[in-house]
C-alpha cells in the first residue's frame, strides 16, 4: 500500500523559510514524487518534482530559486521554501507520480498525501 503523509506546514511571516515533509511508503522507489499546491479559490498548481532513484529535479518556471525539492535514502521527500510571500499560502500536497504522462499535470500522479497548510502573513 503506498502512503504519503506531508508535515511541516504552519503560520510564517513573510521572508520566512519553512521546510516540508512527505514520508512515503510502499512502492514508491521507482516513481518520482512531487509538490503541488492549491490556493484558496485556484486550481492545484504543481510546485517541482524529484525522482527517487536517481534525484532528478524539475521545478516550475515560477518556483525557480525560492523553492528546492530533495530527497533522502528514507524516501522522504522535502520542500525548502525561503522568502516566503503571501501568495504562497496554500495547501501543499506530495502525489507520486504515475509514470505516465506529464510531470507538472496533476492526473500524471496516481497516490496523494492528505495535504499540510502553509500559511503566509504579512
């Protein structure tokens, strides 16, 4: 059974840094896992992913530099966000991905966690 559960989120103050969490379970070694987010009233916008066998990267245009995405020998995955803005506050979810289709389309991933709220204040 694969499982992935997020931690990490919570109330930050705009500049602030904050580091997510996703411990995944079961077949998940061979699959690329990512980050996505909703915000309040928008679609789920999809934040970088990493695979966890061989590490690769692939961020959004808009995450670049602000947002790192890694990966541990645990198959725990993490989301370093620093500088924090407003518009960030959203609901974070990890998803393992598919293997099929594109890497930044939410229908690409087959498993999600339940979500951690980050929320932004300025």
């Amino acid at each position: 059974q694969v499982q992935l559960v997020e931690s990490g989120g919570g109330l930050v103050l705009a500049g602030d840094s904050l580091r997510l969490s996703c411990a995944t379970s079961g077949r998940t070694r061979s699959y690329a896992v990512a980050w996505f987010r909703r915000a309040p009233g928008k679609e789920r916008e999809f934040v970088a992913s990493v695979t966890l066998s061989g590490g690769f990267t692939y961020y959004a245009d808009s995450m670049k530099g602000r947002f790192t995405i890694s990966r541990d020998t645990e198959n725990t995955v993490y989301l370093q966000m620093n500088s924090l803005k407003p518009e960030d506050t959203a609901v974070y979810y990890c998803a393992r991905g598919a293997n099929s289709g594109r890497v930044d389309t939410p229908s690409s991933y087959d498993y999600w966690g339940q979500g951690t709220q980050v929320t932004v204040s300025s």
